[in-house]
C-alpha cells in the first residue's frame, strides 16, 4: 500500500484546503491523472497520482484543511 502525503506547494505553505476530489474508493488511477484539487493561499492546484493504481482510502474530505506530510490518500499498486 502506498501512502500518498499532501506534498509542500511552495512558498513555505504549512496546509492547503481539499476543494475536491477528482477520484474515489475504488477508482482505477492512471500515473499522472488528476487526482485532487487543493487550495492554497495563493492558488488552487491540481495533484496528479504519483503512481497508477486502485484509489484505496481517501483520508481527508472535501472542505477539510490537511497539513503538508499528512496522508491524504493511499493507492494500492
């Protein structure tokens, strides 16, 4: 199982905000497919899967804000 952590956007940013998650439990992944978008101070990005796989466990909720190495997702490859 892979555990996918919030990575650090830049700028020294210590969270971001889950605006919405493009996948859910049991999606197949591709690598490089949008995966979630979060919102920072500064913008909103999109997080592509690091790797293909099937969606696992989401660990955070749209609306929730996530700490920068918190695991948000694991993806079972």
């Amino acid at each position: 199982m892979f555990e996918f952590k919030l990575p650090d956007l830049g700028e020294g940013l210590e969270e971001g905000e889950i605006v919405s998650w493009l996948v859910k439990e049991g999606d197949i992944l591709a690598e490089d497919q949008p995966m979630v978008k979060v919102l920072t101070d500064k913008a909103e990005v999109e997080i592509p899967a690091p790797k293909a796989g099937k969606v696992h466990k989401l660990h955070a909720k749209d609306g929730d804000k996530v700490k920068v190495g918190a695991v948000i997702v694991e993806i079972d490859g």
